[in-house]
C-alpha cells in the first residue's frame, strides 16, 4: 500500500514511455499516477484522470483491482488511427437503507474510454444478475476491424453470501469495440468544429497556425456545449457530462430554456445551466477542476438588470460542507448601468472598468490556477491587472459550473424581463493563456 492509503494497482505503458498507475484508495477515490522514469519515482495526474472513479472503500469488495489497458484503435485511414486507455470497473448502485444502515447493493461493471482527456462511459460489461468485484482487460490489435477486446472478472450473483468464491467470467466486447470506434469518430468531428471556431473569430495579431491548429487549441479541451439540446438537458458534444437545465420557482414571468437559431446557443429566461463536478456523484469526470480549468462561453443580454440585482453570466461553486449550501468561487455577472461585476472566493463582487451593452455579444472566460489563483476575460483581454486570491479554499471541492444564470431566492427576482443567451461554451483542463484565449 502506497502512502497515500492506496493498493491494488493496475500499471499501463503511455505515450512518450510513460507509465500509468490505477488505484483503489481509503479515500473513497481511485487515484492515477505518471511515472516517466520507468517507475523510478510517481506523480498523481490531479489534471487528468486521478480522482475521477470512485472507489468503494468498506465492506468486503473494499479495493478491487480495475481492468486497466491500452489500445490503438484503427479508424479510417492511418492518420485517423488512436491510441487510448480502456478501463473496467464497477458502478455501484445507489445507497439503499438496510436495517437503518446504508450499503452498495451490487457492482455493475462498465467500461470507460479515455485519451487522458476525454472520458467517456462505454457502457456495462456485466448482466443484470451479476455482482462484479476485481477485472481485467485484454486488446490484441488487429487490421479490418479484426481487434479484439476481452474483459476477464469476478462476479457473484446477487444476494450471494459475501464469504462465497466469487466466479470468473469472460466476456468478448465486439460491440463495446464498436461504440469506441463511434466515439473518436464524434471527438475527431467536434476537435475540427472547434478548431474552425477558433479560426473564425481570430483576432489580429493572433497567429492562426501556432494558436488555432488543432493539436494546440483542442489540447485539454474536455467538453463543449453548443446546439445539442433536448428537454432539460445541454449534451457534451464530446459525449462526456451534459449540463443540466434548472428553473426558479417562482418570480420570472417566464422560465424557459430554449435553442436560439444558428448559430446555435440556448437562451435563458428565469432559468440556467448546471455543469456537474462534485455534483456528478460516485464518478466525477471533471475532478480537475478543483485544481485547474478554463471555462469560455460566447453571451448575450437582452434587457437592463435592476439596480441591485446583478444577471449572474457564468461561474463556478463550491459545496462547503454537508451543511451549508454551495457558494460561488468565481463568477462574473452583470449589473445596472452596464457594469461587469467579478466574484472571488471570500471577496465581495468588484465593479469593473469596462462596461456590457446590452443586446451585444461578448466572450467571456474564467481560469483557475493550481486551486489558488482565479482570473477573467472578456472579449479576450483580462478585467483585472492581477490574479485574484482565493482564500480558505482548502479541502472545499466544486459542485458544479453555472452557465446563463443562477438560482435566486423564490419571489425575488426582479430581473423576469432580462434573457442570457450563451453559446459556444468550452471546458478545458488547464488554465489558458492570453493569446489562447483571445484566439477563441
């Protein structure tokens, strides 16, 4: 056991030679380390995968091994071939009360594919009746869609006495392999979207072929949300956490969310998205960004705030306990009089230089540095000289990202003639610099 209170490692070989190791840790989280000196010495990848599947952590399946491989998946063409990492591990069905204690009924086990950006959930692996503990996984490359993909692991059936042997099965997924082929396809598409983007809303000076090419500017892009939008949901275009719409009771004279023609965007009115982190639950594809991030999102207003009642644009929350409500870390909003106003941490909101017009759209952007340091960009130049600090931040973790509004108190919304309309919003897993931002 590492000392992290961590054991039962899967180690695989990445690009450039190096290492990666999968835990199951006390924490209740399984942690990803890189090594690049043949295992010499380990760093945990807090910016990528470490943190993002949760671990059970009591009980007798405590600290199961996860099946944990690498692959390069043949596209169409060799230009279009990929290298990834699939991994096996059990879902766990939600808490159920058992003789006034809470336990984890059963593990299904499902397949997740990664390219140490992206991550996505393959789908299960396992039947129904079936409770998983310990995987495996095994690839053999192969040309015309000859790969094969092999997932080896212990199960019991339900209701089994937990002192019981568990029984090995094996299962050939042909038509997993199938859905992973479907999915890089999508984020090859959506890389090109994104790097046209970019292209299109160039600014002078900004050199296209260094900022806009899309080995760079699709580098640590982790979702993007642009048209795809059915009923109370904003999907990923990567396939990864839709966000999903919320609505204040009471107040607006009307609460909607609805797709704007194309260019598509979402126009809200008494109404806002919510980007799940911590939020997400058990597995928390985006857990790095309680340590870096760079959101950026294209917005609109139509209509004037009420003095005293800024429009909340986009930003981000803590939850701070299991007491308290979630509280803003960062965020801009909109005030009376055409005032961008910047929240951050314990720090009341400041009024900036610059100034919104309303019915104009604007590209605004919020970063955080290693957990500690927060900025903002509108229209790609920054609001503030300096980064701001944000203070007694420690062991407090991201619920979630707000998008085109925020929850107000039931009643006390005077802003129900205002709309946000936001399009074009892109998650990334690092902190962009000046010109990366002012390219997009």
């Amino acid at each position: 056991m590492s000392a992290d209170g961590c054991s039962d490692p899967s180690v695989v070989e990445w690009e450039d030679n190096q290492l990666m190791m999968m835990t199951a840790c006390d924490d209740g989280r399984r942690r990803v380390y890189e090594s690049g000196d043949k295992g010499e010495s380990w760093t945990e990848a807090l910016g990528t995968l470490s943190r993002v599947w949760g671990n059970k952590h009591e009980g007798p399946e405590k600290g199961v091994r996860s099946g944990f491989t690498t692959a390069t998946i043949v596209g169409d063409g060799d230009d279009n071939n990929r290298k990834v990492m699939l991994v096996t591990l059990p879902v766990y069905t939600e808490e159920v009360e058992d003789d006034n204690e809470k336990r984890n009924e059963k593990g299904e086990l499902h397949l997740w594919l990664t390219d140490n950006t992206h991550i996505v959930d393959i789908g299960p692996v396992s039947s129904d009746e079936e409770n998983v503990t310990a995987s495996t996984l095994l690839y053999k490359s192969g040309t015309n869609n000859q790969e094969t993909l092999i997932a080896l692991y212990e199960k019991k059936k339900s209701g089994e006495e937990t002192q019981s042997s568990p029984g090995m099965v094996s299962v050939l997924l042909t038509e997993q392999l199938k859905r992973v082929k479907d999915v890089l396809a999508t984020w090859k598409k959506v890389d090109d979207i994104v790097s046209k983007l970019c292209l299109s809303s160039n600014t002078e000076g900004a050199s296209t072929e260094t900022v806009c090419s899309a080995g760079k500017i699709t580098a640590g892009l982790v979702g993007f949300l642009s048209g795809n939008f059915s009923q109370n949901e904003w999907m990923d275009e990567y396939l990864g956490v839709n966000a999903t719409v919320q609505k204040n009771n009471g107040g607006a004279k009307e609460t909607s969310a609805t797709v704007t023609e194309p260019p598509y965007g979402v126009k809200f009115e008494g109404a806002w998205a919510e980007w799940p982190v911590g939020q997400q639950g058990e597995n928390q594809l985006y857990h790095f960004a309680n340590y870096n991030f760079t959101l950026v999102a294209t917005v609109s207003i139509d209509g004037e705030p009420q003095e005293g009642s800024p429009i909340p644009l986009m930003g981000v929350k803590i939850n701070n306990t299991k007491d308290t409500k979630n509280t803003v870390l960062m965020g801009l909003s909109y005030s009376s009089g055409g005032k961008w106003k910047l929240s951050c941490g314990d720090e009341a909101p400041k009024d900036l230089s610059s100034t919104l017009k309303p019915e104009t759209t604007y590209q605004v952007a919020i970063v955080l540095h290693n957990g500690t340091k927060g900025s903002a960009y509108v229209d790609g130049k920054p609001v503030v000289d300096e980064q701001c600090t944000l203070k007694n931040n420690e062991g407090k973790n991201i619920s979630h990202f707000y998008i085109g509004g925020d929850k107000v108190d039931t009643g006390n919304n005077d802003n129900k003639d205002v709309s946000v309309t936001v399009k074009n919003v892109l998650l990334y897993n690092r902190p962009l610099d000046d010109t990366e931002i002012g390219a997009l």
